[in-house]
C-alpha cells in the first residue's frame, strides 16, 4: 500500500493556503500563522510553530510539508556575489545568485530547469530543456537564499530586497507557476517585496505578456538584443513566432496597463561584437523604441566555453551608449558580477536532463567547428 504523498505548503499563495485549511476543517487564520513562520521565521518543520495548537502541529505533520530544494552547492565570488546550485526533483539542478549592491540586494531567480527558448549568446538555452520548476521550488529558492544569512534580528528587514526572474528559463512560459511565485513574494506574509523591486525577463512571449499585465503589476523586463527581425531571429529564435513588430505593441500596452507611476520598460541587449553593436544598429534601435517609456541597460557578453561570439569591444559599448542617450533613450551599461564563479548574466547552466536533444546537436555543432578549424590551420 502506497504512502500518500505530502503537500509541500512552501509554494502556496494565501488563496491557496487559506483553501488548504478551510478543507481541513480549519479557520482561514491559520493560514496567516503558517505563512509568516515559513516565509518570515524560515521554519522548516510544524513543531517549530509554537502559536499553532499541538494537535493541528500534529494532522499538518501527517500531510503536509515543507521542503525547500537542496543545496548541492555554494560559491562566495570576489565581489560578494552569491551563487547556489539547487537539486531539482526528479534529477537536474538549478543556478540561484545573489548580487549585493549596497543596502540593496537582488536575487536572480530561476524558473525551468535548462531552458525551453535557445538563445544564441547565452550558456543556460545550450543545455537544453528538462521541466518546468513548481513554485515551490521557485519560492523555495528565495526561502534558502534567506536562510544562507542566518536568523533575522528584525523581521522588517530582508537581506533580499529585489527578485529578478531572470535566471534559467523563460518565465513566461511557465506562467502559473511563476505567477503563484511571485504572488507569495509580493504578499506580506510572504516577503513583501514590492511591485517594483520584483521584475520578470522574458524574451518575447507576447500573449503571456499581455496576460501578466492583467494578472499582477510588476516590472517587466525585455530581452531585446536585437534591433531587426533578421538579427533577432538568429540571436532569439522566439522572435520568428513573435517578431518586433508584435512584441513592441506588446510592451506598449504593458506599459499603458500597469498602475505604477513607474511604468518603464527595461529593454536588456548583450552587446556581441561585430554582431550587434555598430552604429546602424544604435540607429535602428533608437527608432524601434520611440514611443515606448523603456531604458535601456547594456549588457558585454559574458564568454562561456564554445560560445561562438565575443564581448564588443570597450569603445565600441560607450559609443553605443552615448548614441543612445544623446538621443533620449535612458541608457545603462550593466556591470559584470560573479564571473569568477560563472554567476553573471547568461552563464548559469545548472544540470539539464535535456528532453529536446538541443544540448547533444549544440555539441556536434562545437565539435565540427573545431575539427574544420584544425583542418584549415594544418593546411596553412
């Protein structure tokens, strides 16, 4: 006879909670009381809830649980940059990081497991795709991430004061889950993270983005690289089912939807050299986003092995730059963090059972290459 299997409450919104102990004959309040100890006090088992009654201690130990994903690693970079490597259920592992700035903290956060959108420029899409990730295991990535500081002294306070679900994955496309994620770290009995300290990255899923802008008002982030449908398609293969064209009107009705007087939307572009930083591109880009309240943040490629692309060059990012902000766009340039630890932006790989045969063909490709080069130098 099979064991019935826990419910593990580390993913549940207040909705859900509430409905949880309504079905076991509970008051709603309850679920007040079991959301602030996990979420604020970090328990991890129900004997450590000590305003919870020992008899309903006792009926939640037999059916429910709460389980974060397990650390299978952690590394501390030079500049404080934190990164942990997660087991994910049923085999694969996922990349969390922590970048500290000052008295703001900011966790990237994951939300699949490899990632189902193959980005040319990024170490994460050449893994392939495994699963989407629970959102307890989402949540549960914020969860650990707070107990790595050790107990909080004052429980307004959070070493975590931004989320960005920017990690492996395309969130939108694993939109519930996400959705209920980010849902608990807006909630006060949650973490209560701030509609503007929390953003999403997508690179382009236009119906979602839409849906996102009716469901819950957070910042949005677009992952652009590109000022041209020719180039995007190569660098994002997604824009072949939604080209520029669709997502700029996307984003502009995110921006018209969202009730925050800070509507902007972040546009990211990697800059790879010879590839998309030169100044017709800068002009192309400029047209593209008139119209749309966005800024632009910069990003010099970070290399990973076999990447086939290169960091534009310095002069060539800071003339990029200055095009754009001489001619109105709000332009940033991202600084590299937690490179030493392969932390920074488009170098998180975790482990990927890959279900698509994207990583083995991406491996071929590497090893053809490879071959064709030493062929041509030895016939030089």
């Amino acid at each position: 006879m099979s064991v019935p299997q826990k419910v593990n409450l580390l993913g549940f919104s207040r909705e859900h909670m509430e409905a949880f102990f309504l079905d076991m004959g509970e008051k709603k309040f309850r679920a007040q009381q079991v959301m602030k100890w996990i979420h604020h006090h970090q328990a991890d088992h129900f004997d450590q809830m000590t305003d919870v009654g020992k008899a309903l201690r006792q009926k939640l130990t037999e059916v429910a649980e709460i389980r974060g994903p397990k650390v299978l690693h952690e590394g501390i970079s030079r500049d404080g940059t934190r990164k942990w490597v997660f087991e994910a259920d049923g085999g694969g592992a996922v990349e969390t990081v922590f970048i500290p700035d000052g008295r703001r903290g900011t966790l990237c956060v994951s939300s699949q497991v490899g990632c189902a959108v193959d980005c040319g420029f990024c170490s994460t899409g050449k893994q392939g795709f495994q699963r989407d990730l629970t959102s307890a295991e989402i949540i549960g990535q914020v969860w650990q991430a707070g107990r790595a500081f050790g107990p909080r002294r004052n429980l307004g306070e959070h070493p975590i004061t931004n989320v960005v679900m920017m990690g492996m994955g395309e969130p939108l496309l694993n939109y519930g889950e996400v959705l209920t994620a980010m849902r608990i770290m807006k909630d006060d009995l949650g973490y209560g993270i701030g509609k503007k300290r929390i953003t999403l990255s997508t690179s382009g899923v236009v119906p979602k983005i839409d849906q996102l802008s009716q469901d819950l008002d957070v910042a949005l982030a677009v992952s652009l690289h590109a000022p041209n449908d020719e180039l995007r398609n190569e660098l994002v293969p997604l824009n072949r089912k939604y080209p520029l064209a669709e997502l700029m009107a996307a984003c502009k009705r995110y921006s018209d939807n969202i009730t925050h007087r800070h509507n902007t939307i972040t546009m990211e572009y990697v800059m790879l050299r010879d590839v998309n930083d030169k100044p017709e591109h800068a002009r192309q880009l400029v047209k593209l986003l008139n119209g749309i309240p966005v800024k632009v943040n910069l990003i010099p490629f970070n290399p990973f092995p076999h990447a086939g692309y290169e960091r534009s060059r310095k002069k060539d990012i800071l003339e990029f730059h200055k095009f754009l902000n001489d001619h109105g766009l709000l332009t940033t340039v991202r600084t590299t963090r937690g490179d030493d630890i392969d932390a920074a932006c488009g170098q998180l790989v975790g482990t990927v059972q890959d279900r698509t045969r994207r990583a083995e063909r991406w491996k071929k490709s590497v090893f053809h290459r490879t071959e064709q080069a030493d062929g041509n130098a030895a016939s030089v």
